[in-house]
C-alpha cells in the first residue's frame, strides 16, 4: 500500500458535479469503474479549482438503503461527566436555595466502567445532597449501558413540562458514565465511523451539549493529563489503518493496496462569522517555524474570516479555507496545536475556558487502488519499482537509470491506475460551543452576545434535527426508505452552523453524535433538553455511500501524472546527454587525456542530475509506503528519508524532514549564482495571501523541481569546456564538434522543457480563463435577457402612461366641460 503526500497546501474544491454517489452495502465495494456515469467535466488535473473548500454535499436521490442500515448510519452516544467542585458554585445552583432532599432506600454504585446504578437494597443514611460538589449526588444514572434515567433524588430540578412524568429513561446508542475515558468512548463509538471514513464513507462526530458539559474535553482532550481526545484519537487511527491496510493476507493484500491522500482544514464558527483557523497571517505560517512550544495565545495572529457559499453544481463550499496536506499525525498535532491556540475561548460563570464558537476539523483521504494487477509493486528492488528504491550517493547513475528503467514500467502499471476511479471520504470532527442561558453564566456584554449567537445556532440545529427526524419517522411509518433530498423545506440556511452540517445530517455520511451532559442537579433541564435532542437525531435515517471520482480532478492523481512527467523529462535529458558525451569511448578516451584526470565536466553534469535526482527523489517520497508498525503516539522524524518502504520505514517521515530533504537536494546545487531562484516559491508562499496561494502550491513544487532541471541545462550550457577550464588546448576539431553538438542539445532540451512548463503552465491557465470566460457568458446571457425583460416593461410602462395621460387629458377636458356646464347652470 502507498500513502501518497504533498509537502504543500492547497486551497481545492471538487465540485459534486464531477462526483457521483454509487450506493453500496457498508460490506460491499463500488462496483467497477466501467460502470460509472462518465464525468461531467475533464480536464487536466494541474486546473483543479484551487480557491475553495468543497463540503461534500448531499447525493442526489438515489436508490435507498434499507431502513434499518439507514439508522445505523447515525450513532449516539451520552456522556456524562464527573461532578466538579465548581458545579456547586455555579450560578444556577447557587441561585436555587439549596433543597434539602433527603436520601432514602436508592444508594449508588458507580462501577469502574462509569456506569452508575441505583443499588435498591442498601439502607442508607438521610444526609443532605446539595451542600457542596462533594455531597452533591449525580442527577443521572445509567442503568445498563443503553440507558439513561434522573436520579430519582432530584427530580426537584426537573422543568414542569417533564416533572409530570413517572420516571424518564431514554436509551441510545451507549451512555458513559462519569469516569469514562475518551479512549473507551472513542473505541465503542467513534472508531467504527473512522473505519468507514478510511474505508471510503463521509464521516461526522459532533459533542453536542450545554456549556461546561465537557464538549471539548471529549474532542480535544487534555494535553496536561496526556489524555487524547476524540480528534488527536482519530488521527492516530487513520493513519495506523492505513498502515496496517497491508498486514493481511497476501490476497487481501493484493486486493487491498490503495494510496492515500491527506489533507485537513480547520475552521470556527464565531458570531456567525467563519474563521480560517489554520490560515497563515504576518509570517506566522504554521507550515514555517511554527511549533507547538511558540502557541502562546498572544502571539498568534487571529484567524482569518472565510466565506461559505452554495452553488447549484458544486455544492456547500468555504472559499478561502486553507487545506494542509498531512503525512503523519504529527503533522496534524502541529497543526491542531495551532488552530487549538487561535479558537475563541472565554470565561463565563459557568466556564473559566468556555469554547465561544463552534469548531470543524475537516480531514480529506483521497485514495485509488496504487496498482492494477498489482504490477507497480513487483520488480528487484524489494518488489518496488526501480525509482522507488534507496540511493546512494554513489549510485547517481544508476538512480537516473532507475528511473529511466522505472518508467516503462510505472507507467505501465500506473497507466491503468491512473485512470481508476479516486475515492474521496472525509471526516468531519466538530465540538459545538454550548448552549447557555444568560441567567446560568452571569454573561454581559460580549460574552452575552456571543451566548445568543451560539444559541441560535444551536436552536437551528434542534430544528434541522427535528425536522429530519419527522421526515424518517414519516417515512418509516409509510414502510418507506428516505429518499435524499428530501422536498420538505429543511431550514439548513438559517445558520452558518447547519450549512456546514447539512451534508453530514442530511446528506450520506456516517455519524457519530455525542452528547455531553453536566451530572449537577442544577443543570437537569438543560441536560433533558440534550438528551431530547440526541433521541431525536437517532431517528434520523441517513444514506451513507462512498463516493468515488472517475475524471481527473483530484489531487492525487494530479500529483502523479506530474511526477510521471518530471520523471520522464529527466530521462530524456539524461539520455540525450549521455549520447553526446559518455557513450563514444574514443570521445571519452579523449577527454580524460584532456582533463588529466581532473573532474570532468560530465561529472559534474552527473552531480547535476544527483540534485535532479534527489528532487524527483523528494517528490517521489511524497509516496510513502505504509505497512510497518508505527510506535503508539511516537512518530519520529527521519532526517534521511529512504522511499523504499521495504526498508522498514517504521513511522511515516512527518512534511518537515520531507521539507529538510528537499532543501538538502536544493542547497547541494547552490554554488551557482546563475540559479533559478528555487526559494522564490517558499518565499512567495509565507507572505501570499490566501488568494494567491490558491493558485496551487502543489504546481509550484513541480515546477520548482522543472525550473531546477531547466537550470541544469543552462549550467550546461554556460559552463566552458572541461578542456578549456583545465588550462589545455581544445584542438581537436573532433571535440569542438562534440562540443557544439552538445551545446545543440543542450539547447533543444532547455527549449523543449521550458516548452512543456509552459505549455503545461498555460494549459491550466486556458483552462481557468475559459472557465470564467463560460461564467461569464452565462452571466452575460442572463444580463442580455434581463435587459430584454426589462426594455419590454419599460415599453409597457411607456404605453401605459401614454395611455395614463391621455385618459388624464380626456378626464381633463370632461372636468372642464362639466365645470362650465355647472357654471352656466349656476347662472341660470
Ligand atoms: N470526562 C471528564 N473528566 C474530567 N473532567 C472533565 C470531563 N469532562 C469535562 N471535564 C471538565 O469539565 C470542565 C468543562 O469541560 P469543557 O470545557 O470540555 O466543557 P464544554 O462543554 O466544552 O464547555 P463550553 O461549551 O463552555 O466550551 C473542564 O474543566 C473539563 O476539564
């Protein structure tokens, strides 16, 4: 299996026009490519639309689940956490006068699994329950793991409208107990959505909650307590998933090996306004220099405001949001450390560090089977192709050689490959901010305002939720599968937060929803309205498929063709160069007596394609192979990095020593002060805005490593003669001749390589302008007919008020007439 990577970000959009939702069984796999709808639109996969972040969107009504599939689509899952010594202090209980309730014959039992039940038999003691957290009792007890009931203790608290009712028990996926860890919710509830989501399914995980319920702490974790949250958990996941794709059978193995793409995006939604939480500002690029020791709050630049949009064809899309490719979890910390830091977080009186927007941490796994019939795999170097096996420095020869053998045979195998269908799954973990009345945290002001915001997109949620589970219900009844989307108006639009969700609530991912609730007596109501809210959303019947992309308008592939290309374009100035120089002994013969032993300069044109090669290399390594165990949290950092994943590459090398490596093969050039400025793009890159950086940064690393070879030929071609530099005559017409000869080339290999960037560069740039142009024209055709609609009114309005005033005219005359008539009465 291959895990394909980019040391770049990018900003990129695939439109759901260009994807088709084919429904399978959980179990079964897509049917073959040659049984898709052919694409909507195909071009080169260098003019992907870089400038917004596509929200997978709804499927289009296809054919439904069975209903029983369809619910277990959506998952949830209580969790209660343990009683703080704050819950005494905060507002609400310390505005209700403490009760005094007394206990009688129900003790509790809290069992090492956090499940608490009500021990009937016990005889226990009458002491008061609300004088302080440490009395306090837990409002909630659970007395299976399906279960959840009030304490019958404090059912003082308990609102009127539920007061009535005998005893409330709502069942649900699996409830948790106070002292629950995140690892044990994530593996009984969230892992199995994971696994869908590496398999190929859209995936979601929503904390759900009043504030101070411990939202955050189930995603996020605690990092003091090195207890990970449910995020850093999943991470963690898919990339020893996609490790461990490998370890089965060599069948399974065969069947199975698929290369993976990685990209995450981070945003929040604050005041209903959406934040790029990862997007880079004042130099401060988490990519650059960033590390989790200088995440102080203060000194981050605040996050960028993005822009939500939808369009007919493409769906729910953020544009501007920053995409970061990832190669290993490390990554992901890093750069969930920063958008952590950046995420506005205030104190109320309910809590010291209470999240004030909801939060989206968005990752993208594209993926396509690496090999068809497994070719690309097999070979001498360890069963891998020839340019992906280790160098040396003293193999530079045979690593272009490598490569040039390696070609054929990648090419071959990845011809068809190449053209497989591209799964694209993602998953998206959300910690909502909490639902608080003004009353509970003592808010004003800011904190106040924020508050309502929250709310009221909160309450958008309950109505999306409640509507969707009336429309499943509807349909359940009618022994009817759901069909997607549904007519039924759904307010999804009235706030930024159900926007964003609408895919994952009424589109075809799997879900997870936890739903956090505080165990203080205080806040009972507030946790009965949560727990209404999860047993509405798991009626809620959801499609879930995988969806696969057959044109070329992914990343991954993209990346391939032009890595194959690069490879190629090598190859073929390698070979031209050794016809002119190497491979006429006599010539040879001739230039060693020449230079007298002193390097020659096709030995420095061998240290050229050594940096050449180490370029390709570095993008070649953008591939990794997974396979080998990768040590629990401990990834580490390889300063070499061998693409040889036979060679045990025991954790995946992390985007920085991919970084390093690429700059150790740039620097090694970096005598020559005729360069292409190979810097530029980096340089270019921290200081772009995003805009700018939409304009695909991945591109800029290929044509980085074109520009270098472009160099190469250059250098060749100023360089003077090994002969001349060597202080000897050139006399022989012979060696002028080759020398000429190779001049030729050389020129002819600067000019065709330059040609193909161009042409390349310009055919993404044709593209892109054709486009807008097509925008364009239709915005100019639907301007045409609104001119047409309008001139035809405007003509009407003028013949109306032609007709106005002669009607006014004729009005006139017979007034006037009239008035003479009663003047001439009147005399009479
Ligand atoms: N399972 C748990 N174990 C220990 N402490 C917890 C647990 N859950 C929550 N807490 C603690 O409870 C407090 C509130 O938790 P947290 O900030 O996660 O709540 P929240 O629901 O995210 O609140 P808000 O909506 O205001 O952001 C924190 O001090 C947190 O450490």
């Amino acid at each position: 299996m291959q895990f394909l990577v980019g040391r770049c970000r990018s900003l990129y959009g695939i439109g759901p026009s260009l994807f088709f939702s084919v429904f399978i069984n959980d179990e079964r796999m897509a049917p073959p490519p040659s049984s898709l709808p052919p694409p909507a639109r195909s071009s080169r996969a260098t003019s992907l639309p870089l400038e917004s972040v596509v929200i997978p969107s709804p499927s289009k009504p296809h054919k439904a689940q069975p209903a029983e599939q369809q619910k277990n689509n959506i998952k949830v899952c209580i969790r209660i956490r343990p009683l703080l010594p704050s819950d005494s202090l905060a507002p609400a209980a310390a505005d209700s006068p403490p009760k005094r309730v007394t206990r009688s014959t129900v003790a509790l039992r809290t069992h090492t699994s956090g499940l608490v039940t009500p021990v009937r038999s016990a005889a226990v003691s009458k002491v008061p329950v609300n004088s302080g957290a440490s009395q306090q009792e837990p409002a909630w007890l659970c007395p299976t793991p399906q279960t959840i009931i009030q304490n019958p203790h404090t059912k003082e608290y308990t609102s009127r409208s539920d007061a009535g009712k005998s005893e409330i028990c709502y069942t649900f996926d699996r409830v948790y107990g106070p002292a629950s860890t995140n690892e044990e919710l994530y593996r009984e509830s969230v892992a199995d959505v994971v696994k869908n989501c590496v398999a190929g399914f859209h995936g979601s995980v929503f904390a759900y909650g009043q504030t101070n319920s411990g939202k955050t702490h189930t995603m996020t974790g605690s990092r003091r307590n090195k207890d990970d949250g449910v995020i850093r958990l999943a991470v963690e996941d898919i990339f020893r998933q996609i490790q461990n794709i490998n370890t089965n059978s060599p069948e399974q193995q065969h069947q199975q090996q698929r290369e993976y793409l990685l990209r995450v995006s981070y945003l929040e939604i604050y005041n209903e306004q959406i934040y790029d939480l990862l997007a880079p500002q004042n130099n401060c690029n988490p990519r650059f220099g960033m590390n989790s020791n200088n995440l102080q709050h203060h000194h981050l630049p605040p996050s960028t405001a993005v822009r939500i949009f939808e369009s007919r064809t493409e769906g729910v899309q953020v544009r501007g949001l920053r995409e970061e490719i990832v190669t290993c979890p490390q990554d992901v910390y890093e750069l969930l450390d920063v958008g952590d830091a950046r995420r506005k977080v205030g104190s109320t009186g309910m809590n010291t560090s209470s999240s004030r927007s909801h939060s989206v941490f968005r990752l993208v796994l594209e993926s396509r089977a690496s090999s068809s019939g497994g070719s690309i795999h097999k070979g001498s170097n360890n069963g891998m192709p020839p340019s992906l096996a280790p160098s040396s420095n003293s193999s530079v020869a045979s690593d272009a050689d490598s490569i040039a053998s390696g070609r054929s045979s990648i090419t071959q195998s990845l011809g068809t490959a190449i053209k497989g269908p591209v799964r694209i799954s993602s998953l998206s973990l959300v910690d909502l901010a909490g639902s608080e009345s003004v009353k509970a945290t003592g808010s004003t002001g800011v904190r106040q305002k924020e508050g309502q915001y929250i709310n009221k997109s909160l309450l958008t949620l309950g109505h999306v939720v409640h509507k969707l589970s009336e429309i499943s219900a509807r349909a359940e009844k009618e022994s009817n599968s759901v069909l997607l989307p549904p007519k039924e108006h759904i307010p999804y639009r009235d706030s930024k937060l159900t926007r964003l969700l609408q895919p994952s609530l009424g589109g075809n991912a799997k879900v997870c929803i936890i739903c956090n609730i505080s165990p203080a007596s205080a806040n009972v109501e507030e946790s009965h309205n949560t727990l209404k809210f999860g047993s509405r959303a798991k009626t809620i019947q959801q499609h879930a498929s995988i969806t696969e992309v057959a044109d070329e308008k992914t990343l991954l592939r993209s990346y391939r063709e032009e890595i194959e290309e690069l490879k190629r374009q090598l190859n073929e100035a390698r070979k031209a160069a050794v016809e002119v120089s190497g491979h006429t002994p006599a010539i040879k013969e001739h230039k060693e007596q020449l230079t007298g032993g002193a390097p020659s300069s096709d030995e420095e044109d061998q240290d050229d394609t050594h940096v050449l090669v180490s370029a390709i290399r570095n993008l070649e390594s953008l591939i990794l192979k997974a396979g080998a165990k990768s040590s629990k949290k401990t990834i580490i950092e390889k300063d070499s990095f061998s693409v040889d994943g036979m060679e045990a590459e025991d954790t995946f090398p992390s985007r920085r020593s991919l970084d390093a490596d690429l700059k150790r093969a740039e620097n090694a050039d970096s005598g020559s002060s005729d360069s292409v400025d190979i810097t530029d793009g980096a340089k270019n890159y921290s200081n772009a805005s995003p805009e700018e950086d939409d304009q695909g940064d991945l591109l800029e690393e290929l044509h980085r490593i074109q520009g270098m070879l472009g160099k190469v030929m250059k250098k060749r071609k100023d360089k003077p003669s090994s002969s001349t530099a060597n202080g000897k005559k050139p006399t022989p017409d012979r060696d002028e001749e080759v020398e000429k000869l190779r001049i030729q080339l050389q020129e002819q290999e600067i000019t065709s390589t330059m040609r193909k960037a161009d042409s390349s560069f310009l055919q993404s740039q044709l593209y892109e302008k054709e486009n807008l142009l097509k925008e364009v024209s239709v915005f100019l055709v639907a301007l045409e007919k609104r001119q047409r609609a309008l001139e035809q009114e405007n003509a009407q309005l003028k013949e109306d008020l032609a007709l106005a005033n002669t009607l006014i005219k004729e009005g006139d005359k017979a007034r006037e007439e009239l008035t003479e008539k009663l003047a001439k009465a009147q005399q009479h």
